[in-house]
C-alpha cells in the first residue's frame, strides 16, 4: 500500500494516496441508529440526512471547531471512508499523514495517531493544518524568508508565518465556515423571526454571502418556520443581511491576523508585506474577504489556485519530503 494524506476536516474528508491523488472528497457526516448506535450512512449520504431523519435516526458531525469531539464515531466514520477509498487491504501497512489544527493538545494528537495505528498504519504522521496548506498552495517553506497562509476551514480559521520548513508563530480560532452558517442562522432568527435549518444556512452563504455591506446586492428567498405562527413561511433575505451577519465574527478573524503578524519577526514581517498572505480552505471563498484583508491590514492578500484542496495536497507533497515533516 502507498502512502496516504488525509485531511481530518471538520466539514469534508479529504484522502489522498502516493500516485493516484485524491481518492476521497466527503462531508465529515454519519447518520446513526440512535437505538442500536450502528451508523446507517456517512459522507454525502449522511449529509442530506441532517435535518430530515425520523426519531431514531440521527445526522451529526463527530468533529467539531476542528477537533475530534467523539473518537469511536470518528474513527468508525474514517475506517468506513478508508474501505471506499482504498478497498480492505490496508496489509501492506501504509505511512499515513493527518493533518489538524495548530492549537490541538498533546492529547488530542495521542489519540489520533492511535487512532490510525489501529486502521493498519506502519507510521503516523501528524502535521499542522497551516503548514500543510502552504505547501499545497505552492509555497517553498524550505527557504529563510516569511511566508504566511490562512486557512479557513469548517471549524477553525488557522494562521501561520513559515519559514526554513516550520511555523514560526501562529493562532487558531474556532471561527470559519460553521460559525458563519450559525451567525445566518441566528441573524435571520432575530431579524425576520423565522428559524432555518444549517443546510438553508449554508446555501445561502454560498449564494449570496458576502462580507462586505456595500458591494453588488443579490437577494435570495428562503423558506423557513416562524417563530410566531409555528408554520411554514418565506422571506426575502439580501447580501447586505449577510454582511451585517457575519461581521462580528469577521473582525475577530482580522484580529488573530493582527496578533500573528504583531507577534511575527520585524526581517519576516517585511516578507510578508512584500509577498502578502495567502488564503486557503473553503471559507476564503466568501465574496469580499480578500478585499476587506487587504484593507484591513494594508499587506497584499491572495486566494490560494485550489483553495478547498490545498491541505490534502499539500499532504502528497510532504510525503515526498519526509524531511519537512517535523515528526
């Protein structure tokens, strides 16, 4: 067996294996027999279940702000993503790199290289989401001068400043995808008194999410329940709700990139304000991020070419150059 890449993520699993590429691309979703606790589905399957499953049967994320909140399921849900993947024969004893997030514990990545020891690996690798990232966007981290990467994921925003193949300093929030989809949710809620499920949440943030209050104004309508007649009802939700939405997190976003480049060295701080930051992960894609950073924080800001696949890519690439690996 090759080596495998994958990318642990609190949205979708990413798996990558030595000269195929990636193999696997799911959501980090099972739906389980809340009876008997057998999981019925994962990935897509289970995705469209969230929301629409009857009493016994339920969808849920075992991963969660970009960790592991339950072990057994996660590793049941992978075990069963490997199969699909790759086929039953994990014999040969593959090296296996994962990929989390750059605040985890030391705790947190025992068990998950226990976790893959059990799947069959001959050696587990465990490596930084932002570092991974960079390399997958392109960047040579080998050399002596800065460069920084965010990656905004389902369940947390990493932030990293790299140099001679390590992190020299970074932050992680529990900020990025899911806590839009939460900030929509709660937003329309307050403001038109109508709950929405996650999945409504999530379509329109890809519709017309936007971070920015005064850009082009796109409009979308969404059904929802009210809050005061209990039935059915649809409202007409704008760009500029959005905006107004997801502000508060945004900021704090922009603030752990301050605090990283405050905390970065004055020869590596001119590198960056030179080549800028480079952003990956499925939440850079939301309409005015890049221009809002680059107001912000008066340094050029960049989408990564492959921005949802840069971890897992980057993870092919390490793979190869076990010496950047720092485990």
């Amino acid at each position: 067996m090759k080596d495998i890449g994958i990318d642990l993520g609190t949205t979708n699993i990413l798996i990558y294996v030595k000269g195929k590429g990636i193999v696997l691309n799911e959501p980090s979703v099972v739906s389980i027999d809340t009876n008997t606790k057998k999981i019925l589905a994962v990935g897509k399957e289970a995705k469209e279940m969230i929301g629409r499953t009857p009493g016994k049967v339920k969808a849920l994320r075992p991963m969660k702000d970009g960790v592991i909140a339950d072990f057994e399921t996660t590793e049941e849900m992978l075990n069963l993503f490997m199969k699909k993947a790759i086929g039953r024969n994990l014999l040969s004893k593959p090296r296996i790199l994962i990929c989390c997030p750059s605040n985890i514990t030391g705790v947190e990545k025992n068990a998950i290289r226990e976790m893959a020891e059990r799947m069959g690996a001959k050696k587990v690798y465990l490596e930084e989401e932002p570092k991974v990232a960079a390399v997958g966007a392109g960047i040579d981290i080998s050399k002596p001068s800065g460069s920084m990467v965010m990656d905004i994921g389902g369940g947390t925003t990493d932030i990293a400043v790299l140099s001679l193949g390590g992190i020299v300093t970074s932050d992680s929030i529990k900020i990025a995808g899911n806590s839009f989809d939460e900030d929509i949710i709660k937003f329309i809620k307050d403001k038109y008194k109508v709950i929405i499920g996650e999945k409504t949440a999530e379509d329109i943030k890809m519709t017309i999410g936007t971070v920015i209050k005064n850009g082009k104004k796109k409009s979308s309508e969404v059904t929802g329940r009210s809050t005061t007649t209990g039935l059915p009802e649809t409202i007409t939700i704008t760009s500029e709700d959005i905006a107004e939405a997801l502000n508060d997190d945004i900021k704090k976003i922009i603030s752990s990139v301050k605090n990283v480049l405050e905390k970065t060295p004055p020869e590596l701080a001119s590198d960056i304000s030179e080549k800028g930051i480079i952003l990956t992960g499925g939440g850079s894609l939301i309409e005015g991020l890049v221009e809002k950073l680059r107001k912000e924080l008066k340094v050029p800001v960049f989408i990564s070419d492959n921005p949802l696949t840069n971890v897992v890519e980057g993870t092919g690439i390490l793979l190869d150059n076990l010496h950047l690996i720092d485990n």
